[in-house]
C-alpha cells in the first residue's frame, strides 16, 4: 500500500486544527503520511496513528466519494486553517 511512487509530488500541509485527518489536509487527499516537511499541529495523519488514518479515510471517502478523485489545486486559499 505504501508503494507510491510519486513522493516527489509530495506536498506539504500546515493543518492547526484538523490533525490532518480531514479533507482540507492536502497529504490526507492524496492519501500519504504527513512528513517532516510539514507545518502542521497535532498531527494524526502519521504511520503511527495507521488505523486511525484508515478509518478517517474511509469515512471521508462515504462523505465525499468524489473528494479524492478530483485535483483541489488552491486549498491553501479556500481553508487557512
Ligand atoms: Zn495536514
Ligand atoms: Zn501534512
Ligand atoms: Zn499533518
């Protein structure tokens, strides 16, 4: 599961409030791990926290079937979290 290969498309988050287990998160969207690269605060959408990661995931894929399949290009903008 974790054999993307498209690290280098990684982008990075700076979530405050939603510990990058919701859709605002870019990382969580495209479905990687939160990096040392990022800005983010309480984190949860890291390795260690797998199952929660999963479970987040898979409810937001119920909510929002299309939200992971659509390119969001200036979440920045829209949710400065
Ligand atoms: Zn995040
Ligand atoms: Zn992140
Ligand atoms: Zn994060």
């Amino acid at each position: 599961m974790a054999t993307k290969s498209n690290i280098d498309a990684h982008k990075c988050c700076k979530c405050k409030t939603t510990k990058c287990l919701k859709l605002y998160c870019v990382c969580f969207v495209a479905e990687s791990y939160c990096t040392e690269a990022c800005s983010c605060k309480k984190c949860c959408n890291l390795l260690d926290y797998e199952d929660t990661v999963e479970v987040a995931c898979e409810q937001a894929k119920v909510r929002n079937p299309l939200a992971f399949s659509t390119k969001v290009h200036s979440l920045d903008q829209v949710y400065d979290l």
